[in-house]
C-alpha cells in the first residue's frame, strides 16, 4: 500500500478529472455562477438587509457551498457514466481506493476555489468582514475534505441512474447535516458572531472527515464492482 | 390541566399506523402466496 | 439467486424451520404465538398507559404519551440496528437472505421513526408550546435519521440488478448509520455550546413510579413483539417478491425458448 503506485493512482484520477471539468468550463461557466446566485437570492430573500446578511453570514455560506458541492459531485460523475469511464478504470486495474481518493481529491480542490470564491462573494454582497483567518481557512479545508469524501460515495452510488438529480441531494444532504451545523458553527467563532470554541468545531469537522475516508477507502470496491 | 386530547391523537396515531401497515402486511403476503408455488417457500431453510 | 444462497446457519428467528405452514399467506405457528402475544400485551399496555398508571408529579398526564413515544423511539433505532448488521453481513457474505432482513428492517424502522417523530411532537406542543423545538438533540437526530433512511428506501427502489441493488443499499445503510452519532453529537454540542439557556429538561424523570417504570417496559416489550411479528411478515413479503422476480424471469426465458424451438420447427 506504501508504494508509489497508490498515490500516483490517485493522482492521475484527480487529474484526468480536474483537466476534464477544466475544459468543459461547467464548472466555471455554470457551477460558480450557480452559488454566487444563491449568495444574491438571500439577499432578495432576507430583504437586503445588510446587518441580517452579515448576521447570518456563516450559514448562508455553507448552505451555498452544501447546494454547489451536490452539483460539483454530479459534474464529477456524469463525466464517468457518460464515457463509461467506470468501467474503464476498473479495467485499468487500479485499486478502488486510489480510484476513490482521486475522485474525491478532484472534488475538494474544486470545493476549496468554491469556497474561495464564495467568500469573496460574502464579502462584497453582505459587507462581512472576514476575519479569524487560521480558523477560517482551517475549517473550509476539513469541512471540503468532509463534504467530499462523503460526496464521493454517494456520487458513485447515483452514477447513470435516471433519478440521480434528485436522488442524490435527498441521499447527501441529511448525512451532511452535521457538516453545515459544524463548519456554521466554526465560521461564525470566526467571524466573531457567535461565542463558541471554534476550534473544537473544526476537531468535530477533522472527525467527521477522517470518517468517511475511511468508509470510502472501504466501500468504494463494492460500488464500483457494480456495471 | 388536562391533555387527554393530545394523549387521544398520539394513542391513535400509534394504533392506525401499525394497524394499517399490518393489515398491509397481511394482504400483501396474501395475494403474492397465491402466486408463489409452495416449493419456492423455504424463507427459513 | 440459488437456494444455496439463502440459508446461512442459524437463520432461525424464531420460525420453524420448515416454513409455508400456510400455503395461502405468510404467517405460520411462529408468527401466530407473536401475533398473540402482541395483541395481548396491547391490551396491557392499553389499560395500563390509560388507566392504571398514575399521572406523573411534574409532567401531569402528558407522561401517557410516553409509553408510545420511548419505545417508538427505540424501535426505530432498534431496526436500522438490524438493517446496519444486516448490511454489513451482506457485504461479508454475499447472501440475499441478509439483504432482505436489511431492507425488512429499514422499512419497518421508518415507520416507527415516523411514529416516534409524531408522538414526540404531539408531546412537545403542550410541554414546550411548540412542535419543534431544536434544542432537543434526540428529536432532531431522529428526523435526520428518518430522512436517511427514505434515502434509502428510495435507493431501493431503483429498479437494478439484485446484486447491484443489494451492494448498493447496504453501502447506503453503512454510510447513514455511521453518520446518526455525529448527527446527534453535532446537534447536542450545536445548542449547548450556545448561550441560550435550553429549558428543555430531560424527558423523563429519573426518580419515576414504580408503575409508571413498569408501564414502560410493558411498552417497550409490546412494541418489540410487534416489531418481531412486522419483521416476520415483511420478510417473507420480501422474499416472495425475489422468488416472484426470478420465477417470472425464469418463466420469460423458458417461454422465448419454447417459442424460437417452435419456430425453428416449422420453418
């Protein structure tokens, strides 16, 4: 396992994917857009009120990032299914947990510019100021790695099946649950909206992720088994 | 102060939904026996 | 799927081992002593929950509704318990009969999550004045896990392969079930690590009647026979329906052959 045939693997996985979606521009023309539209419903929704907006900075935030990943983990699937590059990477003989890394490295790298991006976008729409930063940034990383890994499995799951739109937001999100209430909770200790350990939050989002890498690296073999 | 109301609502609610889904049961297994030849019953070993 | 398949040792759960004893339905000898001890243990329940046990000194007659919602409640975790087990001996084994006990179970579970949900409501509108109430970190567990699991159930009906569907779904069991502990923890921290003082006391007091006590474990033995009696019948539902899947499947390809046989007869 050691070896430098896993992680190489994983990484040309992750860079088939991160070169496909590069070039396909969804991600960038439609993804990105997509949650900065969500940022601005709030603000229709919450009557543009500035002082509410910045209130309710943190969970508006994850609830845009939670609705963009669902459609980021869609992206990196309906790639495979399309091409029937499932069955080619099982042909390939990689073992399916590199396969599994590799996709859900593609999928937090994605998540991480999303997150950037979105933060730029509480910023100028709701005139947060972020502050905070070490707890800020080292929560957006393992609430991605959480979201991702979790994303991941479930993103195989839905693959090529018809009803995969609304399958998988009704599969992923309540099992997200405990990541939006943590990485809310984090980045309002940030911001300083409300007075909690931030940092036990992100001990919380660090276990929650370690979790599900680990039932990835698990379960991935048996997801892809299936054609 | 009395909530024999919300206890009435809550009793009944317990009673139709288990009533219901076992008479469900019932049925279903009912009419898929009829279809089923007896040799292929062996749910049990 | 073989009959080799089907039979892992010890299997038992209390029916006899040569089953079909009623060719017309799914009960036989083992599911008829359930079914009885059910129904009486329900009229126990009844006149004890309603009338026999007395009002509790702080909740008043509200503690009624208890003796539906704890062992609501702990049916529903209970069952995707056994749908948990079950997944993970299919991913062992490799055997349907285990899927099936999953699928059972997880169908049952969301009935009585459904149940708890609605009794621990009905409870919370006089208790709390309201519905819902966040604060209550076993209330918010139980509706995610019962979202989850509709998830699952949805998951199930996809039509696919019996293979497919059973790695599938028990994958599905696997990732939800783990995640019901950090929904929980997540809630509970969510709320007590803010300022807000939460009212909420907990559910029951500790220092309880002893009729009131037994009251309750009338309840939570009653609800697990109905539970055993429901898992009995739904399993042998769910295996009627494979056997039906694989039979009309068998009987379709006999009937091709038969038609191209007649076919290349005549021509």
């Amino acid at each position: 396992m050691a070896d430098g045939t896993f992680v190489n693997d994983a990484a040309l996985v992750a860079a088939k994917d991160l070169r496909l979606e590069l070039r396909s521009r969804v991600a960038v023309s439609q993804v990105v857009p997509f949650a900065v539209l969500l940022l601005v419903i709030f603000g229709f929704a919450l009557d543009g009120d500035q002082t509410t907006l910045q209130r309710l900075t943190s969970g508006l935030y994850w609830v845009a990032v939670l609705f963009a990943a669902v459609l980021i983990v869609q992206r990196a699937f309906a790639v495979e299914s399309d091409d029937g590059v499932r069955d080619a990477l099982r042909l390939a003989g990689m073992r399916p947990a590199s396969v599994f890394v590799g996709k859900a490295g593609a999928i937090f790298v994605q998540l991480i510019v999303l997150e950037v991006l979105l933060g730029v976008g509480v910023a100028v729409f709701f005139g947060t100021t972020l502050t905070g930063w070490g707890l800020l940034i080292a929560s957006a990383v393992v609430a991605a790695a959480g979201i991702s890994a979790a994303g991941t499995l479930y993103g195989v799951l839905t693959a090529g099946l018809r009803v995969k739109e609304s399958l998988l937001p009704m599969l992923l999100l309540p099992v997200l649950a405990p990541v939006l209430i943590g990485a809310t909770r984090a980045m309002g200790a940030a911001l300083g909206d409300v007075a909690v350990d931030g940092w036990s939050w992100f001990n919380f989002l660090a276990i929650f992720a370690l979790i599900y890498v680990a039932l990835g690296l698990f379960a991935f073999g048996p997801l892809l088994e299936e054609s | 102060m009395s909530n024999w109301g919300y206890i009435i609502v809550g009793w009944s609610a317990a009673a139709g939904v288990l009533g219901a889904y076992a008479v469900r049961l019932v049925t279903r297994g009912r009419s898929l026996s009829r279809r089923v030849p007896p040799e292929r019953r062996r749910w049990m070993g | 799927m073989t009959d080799t398949t089907t039979n892992p040792p010890g299997a038992g759960m209390g029916a006899p081992t040569r089953s079909g004893d009623d060719p017309r339905n799914t009960a036989s000898k083992g599911t008829r002593v359930f079914g009885i001890l059910s129904l009486i243990g329900i009229g126990w329940l009844v006149a004890l929950g309603l009338g026999l046990s007395p009002d509790d000194q702080t909740q008043g007659d509200l503690v009624r509704l208890m003796y539906v919602h704890v062992p609501s409640a702990w049916l529903a975790y209970l069952s995707f318990g056994v749908t948990a087990m079950g997944s993970i001996m299919y991913l062992w084994k490799r055997s349907e009969w285990w899927d099936l006990v999953a699928a059972s179970s997880a169908e049952i579970g969301v009935l009585f999550t459904g149940l708890a949900l609605v009794t621990g409501m009905i409870w919370g509108r006089p208790t709390w004045g309201s519905y819902w109430e966040w604060g209550d970190a076993r209330l918010v567990t139980t509706l995610v896990l019962f979202l989850m699991f509709l998830g699952y159930l949805a998951v199930r009906r996809i039509p696919a392969d019996t293979h497919v569907r059973s790695r599938r779904s028990a994958i599905v069991a696997l990732i939800a079930v783990v995640d019901i502990p950090l929904v929980h923890f997540s809630v509970k921290w969510w709320r007590t690590l803010h300022q807000e003082a939460t009212v909420l006391s907990s559910d029951f007091d500790p220092k309880i009647d002893d009729l009131m006590l037994f009251t309750l474990m009338v309840g939570l033995v009653v609800f697990t026979l109905v539970y055993v009696w429901f898992m009995l019948h739904r399993f042998r539902v769910a295996w009627l329906e494979e056997q039906l899947l694989d039979h009309s499947l068998a009987d379709a390809i006999e009937a091709r052959r038969a038609e191209a046989v007649g076919t290349g007869a005549t021509t």
